[in-house]
C-alpha cells in the first residue's frame, strides 16, 4: 500500500469496528480528500459517518470537540497543515486542556489528521510542517510517519487514544518513499519494506520512536520526510549511522534516542519546519539533558531556513541530502 | 411515531450521471427588482437579499432601474477584458498542462464579476481579491507580461518566486497581495476602508471571498466590523455555486441567500446577476454610492457558475454532472454582453472574430517576452539569496548566516555531484 491507501485502511477499519467513529473535514465526502484519503469512505459508510463540512477549520474543530464531548470519535482532517491556523484558537485554548480544566470530567478524544510538509511545488501555503507549535501546548499529542506502515498503526492509534492527537501526514510522502533528489524518478511504495501494510488491524504504539538503521558511528534523530533524506545522506558518506524515526514527537521516547546517543557519541537531529525554536530545539536539549558526557561533538541540527517556504526555491529551502551531509560531517570532525 | 431530531446532509441537485437541476436557484426578470435610493435605511431593503437584480433580457436588451446606461464604447471595452481574462486563463491553463508553470486557476463563466466590478469602481478604490479575480488586473491594465512572468516565478516576478502562481499583488495599481489561505482578506478590506474613513478619504475598499470560503469565522469579522464602524467597502461573495466538489448548500445556502446574510448584521445586502455585465456594474455604483456618501457597507452577492474546474489539481467530472455549466441559467457573460452589442447595433460577429484573435496575439506575444525572463526550469533564474530577504526589512543575524550556509552548502552540492 501506498500512505494514502494505508490512512484509507486505517480509517476504514476504524469505521467498522466503532460506531462512534465519524470523518469529517473538507470535500472528504463525496469527493474521498483531495489527496483521497477518504476515498469510497462515504459510499460505504454513508453520509452521516463520514461528513463533508463547510470551509471553516475553526468550526470543524470546534464541533469536532462537541461530538467527543458527546460520546463520538471524531476524525477531523483539515486539508493542509497550512489551513490549521483558523483552528489554533479551539486547539490551543479547548482541545488540549479541556480534560485539565474539568479535572477529567470532560474529555475530547479528537483526532486531527492534516498534510504537511514541502516538495509538491505548493509555495508557502501548501508546505509548511507546524508541528513545534502544536508540540508547545500540553496536553496535545503529536505524530508525524514516515512510512505507510506506520501511518496505519499510528493513525488507528491515535483514533482509539483518549487524548486529542494531531496527526500530521508528510504529503511528499503519500505516494512513495522521497529522499530529497527531486531529479530522480519517483519510485513507488512498493519498492520499499515498510510499504508492506497488513490489511488487518494493528496499531504502532504513540510514545515509541523507532530505529530504522541500526549503526554505531552516529545517531540521526529525525522523523517524517526527513527519515529517507537522512538515510540517502548517511549512505551517501558511507558512515555507519544510526536513524532514529521519532514518529511521535509528544509523547518523545527520549529513552531509545538517548541510548543510541549514548553508545554513539555524536548526533544530528533533523526536520524540515524552520529551525528556530522548531522541534529539533526541542530534542538536541533534551539529547543533551540526558547524553552530556557521551557526547564527543556539539549536537548538529539541520532544517528548513527561517523563511517562509519560497516556491521557486522550493530545493533550496528543503533539506536536503547535502544538508544533512555538511550536518553529519561537522558531528564527524568535531572532538 | 414520534418526531426526533436529525442530522440535515446538504444535497446538491445532481451528481456525475444525473442530469443538471438548477430548479433551487430563484431567479427574478431581468428590471424586475426596483432600485432603492442609495440612502435608503438598511431596514427597508431586506427585498434586495432574496430578488435578482437583472438588467439584460432574453432579448439581449437593458432593462430597468439598475440599467448604468454606459456608452458602446465603455461597453466594448468590459467585453475586451473579460474576453482578455478568458483567453489569458485558457492559455495559462495549457502552459500548466506543458509543465511550463506548477499551477493556474481559471475564472472561467465569472469574468463579468472582476471586469465590470473593477470598471464600476475608481481608480484609487482599494480591491482585496480572492484567487479568482484575475479580471481586476485587465481592467487596471497590469501588463500580461507581468502577471505571466509571476505565474513562471521567473526574474521578473513581482513576488521574487515566492507566492505560488495567481497570487499577484500591485500596490500601485491598489489590490491588495493574494493570501492562499482563504477568507483573510475580507476582514483587512474592512480595516483599510476604516482607515480611509478616519482619514476622511473618498476612497473606498472592496472585497471578494467565495461562496465557501464565507464560512470561515474571517467573514463575520468583516461584516461586525463593516456594520458597526458602516465602514465604506464593498463585501462581495462569489456564488459560483462550487467550492472544489462541495456545493454552496455546504457554505448554508439551502435556505437563504448569501446576499440575505446582511440583514442580521444590519447591513445592505443586494443578490445580483454575476454573469449579467450591466447588473453587476450598476449594482457595484449603487453600492459604491453608499459608501461613498456614508450610507455604510453593502454585502453584494454575485450569482455565477464556476465554468471549470477549481484549479488544475481537481477534476470536476468527479463530484459534479458534466454537462452542468452548458445547463447554467445564467449563460456567459461574455455571449451575454456580445449579443446586447449586437442588437444594438455597436458589434458584430466579424469584430468579435477579429477581437479574440488579436487578443490571441496578445497573449502569444507576451508569453514569448516573459518566458525570455526565465521559468522554473529555464533559466535566467532568480537568485536564492533572495529568499532570505523581505522577511523582516532588515535581515536579522541568524539569516544572514543562514544565507551564507546555503551558499556553503550549493557549493557543496556542486562538489558532490548534484546538480
Ligand atoms: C483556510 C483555508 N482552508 C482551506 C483551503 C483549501 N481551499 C482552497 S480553495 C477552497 C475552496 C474555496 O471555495 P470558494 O470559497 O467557494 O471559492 P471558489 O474556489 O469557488 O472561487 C479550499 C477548500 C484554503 N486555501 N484555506
């Protein structure tokens, strides 16, 4: 399967099982998302499972709160990470502390699903990846996958979650593995292990990273996109790292980056949100906090410029191989 | 049994494989909807919301009180545009097809909705677009090229490659820089027409949202701020019935008119004739007016048809009947208009031919210059340093070392075989 076809089965699994699950969201209906995600979603499950909504991601949220309030689970997709921001109010200041607030009397089990990231020529509002500032408020859970496989088990996951989770779908990688060559043809899912998917149920865990290449030379943390970047780069210098994918950012799995950290000595850790106070602030303190006296080399941070995402320098912007090259070997130099 | 409650689903009056049935759609005759003064109270225009202001009959004559009486030759000129629109759209469109440019919306069967808007309005009015008023640029006469060379983000683009194609912006030429997010606009035209006010300028703001993008929460701050400052600006809603594969029952459609969400905000709200030239230029002058004298702001809605797809991602034949937009009741704009020319005798098929084809040229010419400034693929190309400028009006530290580290690294990259 495909990552699109793998959410697909992840949400027609969970419309099965529960009848409390509904999808909502723009032209998620009858059109099936215009990435179709929730394609044939509506003809199976009907109109009132799987809703087609006004234009308004405030209210989508919003309602979506009213439903889990209301004993429904809902799966809300807004239609690009960049349209979130009409939502934030109900997010920040609803979503993520209402279970706080009314000291657990009232909770909202939502699952916001959105695609983000670059490199499908969408300019500056068909590209960003805003994970840091839904990863700052407490109380919001935050995955990213980085495959089919475990877009699946994750979003099957978060839906049975009792906490709100923002699920965010690096759209580049919808249709196949990217290792940031944008001149090389695009090879389909297929072509790749974990484009494995089972068609049964079965959930990846929130809260556990995952090491995807296990090595002793270096440690790249990293997640989304960015895992096949890393992978392409570190072959690419012949070092013998290992990588990290996050997966979920809160809950972090600080244990299993910090145990490679610690046998390793020297880390990178890599996205492609704008670096400033981006995620991977987030983690090289953490790695630091927990990995100080192992580490032979200050903690190399690569990601996106503190721009907006331009769209004619859609390459230049993105992180790609070579980035994290010069990143890898700063971390390999330094003593 | 007893009555309970239930969840209403909108349904639009045909899918793929049904036939087209705009049966929903209220219309009124064309001159049958009486023209208010223009410093009416809000109150006793509540008819303006559910009629349809028309001017041109099925004899392709002009009729009634909102008739502008314009010249042939200012008539003439609206049917250049929006032929310039159509045939600007429909070549851009193939550009992208040619993978020439990464994206191209059209605005396809609402090209009377920017044309005669903009020609209704002065010079120094301020207009806040959505991403399909493509019109407001011929009629202000932003040279082709310029667009073109925005939509290749080439040397020449006025957005220094940053915006994706169709978000243009002129300040000079006073409309405002596209937002991709939806609905924004429409609250800041509110605030720019407020600043006029208080600054006791004649000039007034318009604005354009979509049918579907008037449910997102920016279109109430537009109308609360407009109703309670009567700020002097132009609200406009396209209703061209889509919004990507949902129809406007989705935006709350169903049972009022967009035109009728005015009144709860005390504001003026007029339905219009989108495809009809001479309604929409009369009913923006009327409205215009009203700003302009301090009768406050005017919700216009504009009934039209989005003749073709959404933009270049989508497919329409997928969510809606094909032969739709031949069944639209309204017809073309553009046939609409050429044929009133021709029953008054100031127009002919042969100087219609003759128009789009020197339109055609026009189009052809300017793509040759503006494909010389360079495309996404052909060089000359932009420099990257430039994405690191106009983030701040002076570059802070931080990216200025990161400009340098991108200069670093694509010698790098050169070094290490990329290309
Ligand atoms: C805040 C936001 N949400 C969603 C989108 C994605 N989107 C782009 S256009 C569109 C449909 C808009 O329809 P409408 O407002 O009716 O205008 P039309 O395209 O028909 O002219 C959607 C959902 C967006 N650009 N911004």
């Amino acid at each position: 399967m495909n990552m699109i076809q793998a959410l697909n089965s992840a949400l027609d699994l969970m419309l099965e099982r529960d009848s409390a699950v509904v999808v909502m969201g723009e032209d998620v209906g009858y059109y099936g998302g215009v990435f179709r995600v929730t394609d044939g979603l509506q003809r199976k499950y009907g109109e009132h499972r799987v809703l087609d909504t006004p234009i308004a991601e405030g209210g989508i949220v919003a309602t979506a709160i009213g439903m889990a309030v209301n004993g429904l689970k809902p799966v809300a997709e807004v239609q690009f990470a960049d349209y979130i921001y009409p939502a934030y109010d109900q997010i920040v200041s609803e979503l993520a502390r209402l279970r706080y607030r009314s000291a657990g009397e009232f909770t909202a089990p939502v699952t916001i699903r959105t695609p983000c990231g670059g490199g499908i020529r969408g300019g500056q509002t068909h590209s960003q990846s805003p994970e840091a500032i839904f990863a700052h408020v407490s109380g919001l859970k935050v995955v990213m996958p980085s495959n089919p496989c475990d877009a699946k088990g994750l979003l099957i996951a978060a839906i049975e979650a009792p906490d709100p989770v923002i699920f965010f779908e690096p759209k580049r990688l919808y249709n196949g593995p990217f290792d940031g060559d944008p001149d090389k043809p695009a090879v389909p899912w297929s072509t790749h292990p974990k484009g494995e998917v089972p068609d049964a149920y079965y959930r990846v865990p929130l809260g556990k990273a995952e090491v995807v290449r296990q090595g002793e030379q270096i440690t790249l943390v990293t997640y989304g996109t960015m895992v096949h970047v890393c992978e392409a780069a570190a072959r690419r210098l012949g070092l013998d790292a290992e990588i990290i994918d996050v997966r979920s950012m809160v809950p972090l799995d600080i244990e299993t980056i910090a145990a490679s950290v610690q046998r390793t000595g020297r880390c990178v850790v890599a996205h492609e949100a704008t670096r400033f106070a981006g995620f991977g602030a987030e983690l090289s303190a953490s790695i630091q906090e927990h990995c100080f006296w192992s580490l032979e080399a200050p903690i190399q941070r690569v990601a996106g410029w503190d721009t907006p995402y331009p769209h004619a320098f859609e390459w230049e912007y993105f992180p790609g191989q070579v980035r994290v090259m010069r990143a890898l070997e700063a971390a390999m130099e330094a003593q | 049994m007893k009555p309970h409650s239930r969840l209403h689903i909108p349904q639009p009056p045909s899918r793929p494989g049904q036939p087209p049935d705009f049966s929903y759609l209220e219309l009124s005759a064309a001159g049958g909807v009486p023209r208010p003064d223009v410093n009416a109270r809000v109150r006793d225009l509540d008819f303006l919301a559910s009629g349809l202001v028309r001017v041109l009959d099925e004899q392709h004559q002009a009729v009634g009180p909102w008739h502008p009486h314009l010249e042939p030759a200012e008539l003439q000129v609206g049917l250049r545009h929006m032929l310039l629109t159509r045939i600007y759209d429909e070549r851009m469109q193939r550009t992208q097809r040619q993978g020439r440019i990464s994206f191209y919306m059209r605005s396809l069967g609402e090209e009377a909705v920017s044309v005669a808007q903009a020609m209704a309005l002065r010079p120094g009015d301020m207009l806040f677009p959505s991403y399909r008023q493509q019109g407001l640029y011929m009629v202000r006469g932003r040279p082709l090229v310029d667009l073109m060379c925005q939509l290749l983000s080439n040397t020449r683009d006025m957005c220094r490659g940053r915006q994706l194609p169709v978000m243009y912006h002129w300040a000079s030429g006073r409309i405002f820089s596209i937002s991709g997010n939806l609905a924004t606009q429409f609250p800041q035209a509110v605030g720019w027409a407020m600043a006029a006010a208080l600054k006791g300028e004649d000039d007034i703001a318009a604005t354009w949202i979509g049918e579907g993008a008037s449910a997102e929460a920016d279109f109430h701050h537009g109308m609360v701020f407009a109703a309670v400052y009567r700020a002097p600006v132009i609200l406009n809603v396209v209703n061209n019935q889509w919004a990507i594969s949902m129809f406007q029952g989705f935006a709350g459609g169903e049972n009022r008119s967009f035109a009728a969400r005015g009144l709860g905000y005390g504001v003026a709200g007029l339905r219009v004739d989108g495809n009809d030239f001479l309604a929409v230029y009369g009913a923006t002058r009327w409205a215009a007016e009203r700003a302009r004298t301090g009768a406050g702001p005017t919700l216009v809605e504009l009934v039209t048809y989005r003749g073709a797809a959404h933009s270049t991602s989508d497919d329409p034949a997928r969510y809606r009947p094909r032969d739709d937009y031949e069944r639209w009741p309204l017809g073309d704009p553009v046939e609409r208009l050429k044929k009133h020319l021709i029953a008054l005798g100031e127009w002919s098929e042969e100087r219609h031919a003759a128009l789009v084809s020197e339109l055609g040229q026009l189009v052809t010419t300017s793509w040759k210059t503006a494909v010389g400034f360079g495309t996404l693929t052909d060089g000359p190309h932009l420099d990257p340093d430039l994405m690191f400028e106009d983030v701040f009006e002076e570059m802070p530290a931080h990216l200025e070392r990161q400009r340098a580290e991108l200069a670093a690294e694509r010698r790098a990259g050169v070094a290490a075989g990329n290309t």
